[in-house]
C-alpha cells in the first residue's frame, strides 16, 4: 500500500471504526497468509485457505481504498 494511503489510514482510523476494524482485519489476514506462505508444503485444504483469505483480503482493500477515496473527495470540496 503506497505510503500516502498509510499515513491517511493512520490519522482516519482513530475516527472511523469501520476503517481500523479493516486495517485490523487486513494486517491479520496478512499475517495469516505468511505463516501459511512460509511453509514448505500447504496441503489441499490449506491451498484452499489461502484462496479465501486472499479473497477476504481484497475485499477488505477495496472497501478502505473506497473510505480513502470518499475522505479525499471531502477534502477537495473544502
């Protein structure tokens, strides 16, 4: 994530709740899929998690790249 949207998510989230539940979810799940990444082999079952977490991930993404891009809306109209 480019660092301009980091610095915004940073000063955002202490004031939306739906944006730092996000970012939380996504640097969990981040989390989560290194572990997973970090293993030598994933069995079928764990291929398929990393599927839906990917997914899960990218949803969460687009929703706080939506939140960044309303903010920055606001801010052009002052």
């Amino acid at each position: 994530m480019d660092p301009k949207d980091l610095d915004l998510i940073e000063e955002l989230a202490p004031h939306n709740p739906e944006l730092a539940a996000l970012w939380r979810e996504h640097l969990e799940l981040e989390a989560r899929l290194e572990r997973l990444a970090g293993r030598r082999y994933l069995t079928p079952q764990e291929e398929l998690e990393v599927k839906r977490l990917k997914k899960i991930k990218l949803a969460g993404r687009d929703r706080i790249e939506a939140i960044l891009a309303e903010h920055r809306r606001g801010q052009d109209g002052k």
